[in-house]
C-alpha cells in the first residue's frame, strides 16, 4: 500500500478529481456507470438474487441508483426503485441514467419516495445522498431513510451511508446503517472517522478509472494512518550504532503517582531508545530503580544539568507529574534549552483553558497528546467536529496534536492530519495513554519528527493491542512492541 491508497478526499476534493477526469476525457456518464457497476458486482458476490429497493435522490449518487437498478435488473434481479424527485428534475448524468432505466425494455418504472416501496424487498441500495451531505436529511428522504432503518433489511450505501456527512463521519439526522458501502477512488473522512466508521459496515473502494495521478494536483491533506505514511523515517538499528547513538530522552515524573512515568518509560526504551533518564523527587526513586535495571532514575536536583546536555533529549513531561506552575516552568525551560517536547497527561492539565500560553512555545516537532476530556479542559467544548477541532488546536499552539480515541486523529500544524483506525476496543484501560506517550518519546529520540513519529506511535500502539488481544492491560502493549516492530 502506498501513501496515494491512503488518502482521504473531502467531498469537494472528490468532485474535484472526478472533474479532471471528465476534462481528461472520460466522460461523466462513464464514470457513474462504472461506479453503479461496482456496487451491482458487490451485491451480486454477497447476496443472492431477491427483490431490491432502490432508492435515488437527486443528484449523481442517485444516478448512480438508477444505473445500479436497470444492472440489477438485467441479471433478473426484481427492482423496484423510488425517487424523492421526478425523473423530468434531473440533470446532467443523472438524467441520463435515469433515462437508460426508464428505457429498459420499457420495464424502467420510478415511484415516489413513498416507504412502500420497501414492502416485499429482502435489500436496500441507499442512493439517495453521497458523502457531500452537509445537513441532516428532512421531509420524505428523512422518511424513506427511517423506514430503512426500521425495517431490519440490509442496507448497501451508494458512496456513504444517507444522512452521514462524508468530510467529519458525523451524523445529525436518521442513518440507516449499512452492511455494505461502496465508495469511489478513495475513501472519505467519513469512513473511518465516528460515528461514521460504525454505520457504514464493510467499505470497499471501487476502482472507476480515475487516474491516481489527479491525487498530485489535488494534494491532499488527510490520510488513513498506515505504515506508508511513515516507514521510511521509521528507525532502523544498524550493524555500527552504539546506543548513545539511539537517542537519550527525559522523563520528568512526580514524587507520588510514579506508574504513569513508569509506563512510559518502558514504552520508550522497548520502542528503541538507546538510554532513558527518570528525573523525580527522590523519595520517588526507590519505584523507578526497583522496575528495571536498564534505565537511570536521577534527584529533580539534577534536572538543570541534564537539560544544559545538548546530547540528551526529547523530554516527556505529564505523566504523574502534578499539574500546576512547576510543570509550566519545566515546559518553559525544556523549550529554552532547545529541546522537543511530549505533553502529556498533567503537562496537558496545567495549561487547562489557557492553549494560548503554549503558542510561541512550541514548534511542529513538539507533540501533544490529550484524550477526549483533557483536550477539552484546554482547548474548551465546541460543537465542531473531532477532525476540525484536532486541526484547529494544532494551529492555534504550533504543535502536533493527537487527539487519542478509538478514532485518533493527528493534526500538524501545518494543515495535515491522519485518521488512525487500527485500535481495539480492548485499549480502553488505565495506562494505555502513558504507553503511547512513551512511543512517540522513544521514536522522536531517535530522530523521527513530530508528526510522523505521532502517526507511527499511534499506528504501533493499535497493532500491539491487536496482538494481545482479550485480557489487555497497559504493560502487554509495551510487551507487544518487539514483535510489531519487527514485522515492520
């Protein structure tokens, strides 16, 4: 898989690859009839000939439902196919299409967007609206879509699932949720972000030749996070390294709850840091030289010390650290002496309702990474998407935000951003976070920049997770690595 499989297309960034299609000689009703084919050969491979409802909205992905039907009908499939406008309102391609399915032996017939059209079905193809929805569905398709939902029949949506917004995967208004979704040339946000990854089932991509140069004239920002995003920067030991040669990064932990710091630590080293320093109160110590032999645990008195060595860093600070004006300052002095940054946890927490106060501070090499709660502690609620919000704090502070949840999403501040889908529900326990906070530190130390070194953290703690399986507990991820990262 490549980087150009992994992209993501806005609705306007999709209209735009099919318009430099079309202007390159394909034209538009090709197109809609090799995406209608797609999805008819993806009904056909699953279920078995029954009756169909069809159902079109008015533009091209209902035109697409008309191509879908009069093909499914040629096979001797029974159709019956419902418009929420009249044939004589269509445009363009759509017309065309509809035309073609009223002219089908003179069998084309097009009823109104009355739910009983569903009666007698055993399937639903969704054609009523495609991932450029940007309202929720009212009136008879609100409905038609209900009736959908109610009616327990599975569902193959036309591009996205009707009623879910393609660009954020958010959904406002009634979805009924698919078994099966088709989409073209690449995936939207809305696929893999929630709840939109939820109702649209399984999503395959159909190939409707469209060139994957268009991608290049496009230049997307959003990807699906993957290893084609960042494999190459990805660490790679060699024959001649010593370990000073692997990077040396900081922790700085508190003096009381030391597992977080702990976690992280492990996370670090097993990812591949050559050395890993522990700064804490020394009554703390004790915990952090008992845990492993490996790495050094030093007094907060030798902190100054350590930052003043320009062969030491990135620092991680956050994790069991004691939110307040201490962490403020150790955040300003990490940064005076020009080392990067991992803000996690309390780090996070002392900024709480101030994100201003960390412009200016941090540069795109410095990553942040709060769950749901405390980006919203420091950045405050907003009813934007999780996908704008992520890009907008990421602007706002200068810094890679990752945005963890089962959907994680990591914004750099200059406009790009990865949707991470890898996760297991599984990783829902106490220390997890710590453990990923651990991976980007052991990745930026050695030499991995901000945002691919986020996107692959991000990637390698889903694909460990996955390994372990039931049972997870935060220290298996850490014990996963090894493996994950040899595959890689």
């Amino acid at each position: 898989m490549t980087i150009s499989d992994l992209a993501l297309l806005t609705a306007a960034e999709m209209g735009e690859a099919d318009r430099r299609a079309i202007a390159a000689g394909t034209p538009g009703i090709v197109l809609m009839e090799r995406a209608g084919a797609a999805v008819a050969r993806a009904i056909r491979a699953r279920w078995s000939p029954r009756q169909v409802a069809v159902l079109c909205g008015p533009g091209n992905n209902g035109g697409d439902g008309y191509v879908i039907a009069r093909l499914l009908a040629e096979r001797g499939w029974p159709v019956r196919l419902a418009s929420l406008v009249p044939v004589k309102a269509l445009k363009g391609d759509a017309a065309e299409a509809a035309a073609r399915w009223q002219g089908r032996m003179g069998r084309g017939r097009v009823e109104g967007p009355d739910p009983a059209v569903l009666d007698g079905a055993g399937l639903i193809v969704d054609a009523l609206f495609g991932a450029g929805l940007n309202r929720a569905p009212e009136g008879k398709a609100a409905a038609l879509i209900e009736a959908a939902a109610r009616s327990g029949l599975p569902v193959v949506a036309v591009d996205v699932p009707s009623g879910v917004f393609g660009d954020d995967g958010s959904a406002s208004g009634p979805v009924a949720s698919a078994a099966l979704t088709v989409t073209f040339f690449r995936r939207k946000p809305g696929h893999w972000l929630l709840p939109g990854r939820t109702l649209c089932g399984e999503t395959r991509v159909a190939d409707i030749g469209i060139e994957p140069a268009v991608l290049d004239a496009i230049g997307p920002t959003l990807h699906e996070n993957g290893p084609a995003l960042w494999r190459a920067a990805l660490p790679q030991a060699a024959l001649a390294q010593h370990k000073y040669d692997r990077g040396h990064p900081l922790i700085l932990a508190g003096g009381s709850l030391t597992g977080a710091a702990r976690l992280a630590a492990r996370a670090a080293r097993r990812t591949g840091a050559g050395l890993l320093t522990v700064v804490a109160p020394e009554a703390a110590l004790p915990a952090f030289r008992a845990d492993w032999p490996g790495a050094m645990a030093l007094r907060t008195e030798r902190w100054d010390g350590l930052l003043a060595d320009r062969r030491l860093g990135p620092v991680l600070i956050g994790p069991g650290g004691g939110a307040g004006p201490a962490l403020r300052q150790a955040v300003a002095a990490v940064r005076s002496a020009g080392k990067s940054l991992v803000l996690d946890a309390d780090g996070l927490a002392s900024y709480a309702g101030e994100p201003q106060a960390l412009a200016g501070v941090l540069d795109a090499d410095c990553v942040l990474t709060p769950h749901q709660g405390e980006f919203d502690r420091l950045f405050g609620k907003a009813d934007a998407p999780r996908l704008v919000r992520a890009c907008e704090a990421a602007a706002l502070v200068g810094a890679v935000v990752v945005l963890k949840g089962a959907d994680t999403i990591i914004a750099a501040p200059d406009g790009r951003a990865a949707v991470n889908a890898n996760a297991p529900p599984t990783l829902a326990t106490g220390g997890t976070g710590d453990v990923l906070a651990g991976i980007v530190l052991g990745l930026k130390a050695q030499g991995m920049a901000g945002f691919e070194a986020a996107c692959a953290a991000v990637w390698l703690h889903g694909a460990a997770a996955q390994r372990v399986g039931a049972g997870l507990i935060a220290e298996d991820v850490i014990d996963a690595l090894p493996r994950v990262l040899d595959r890689l």
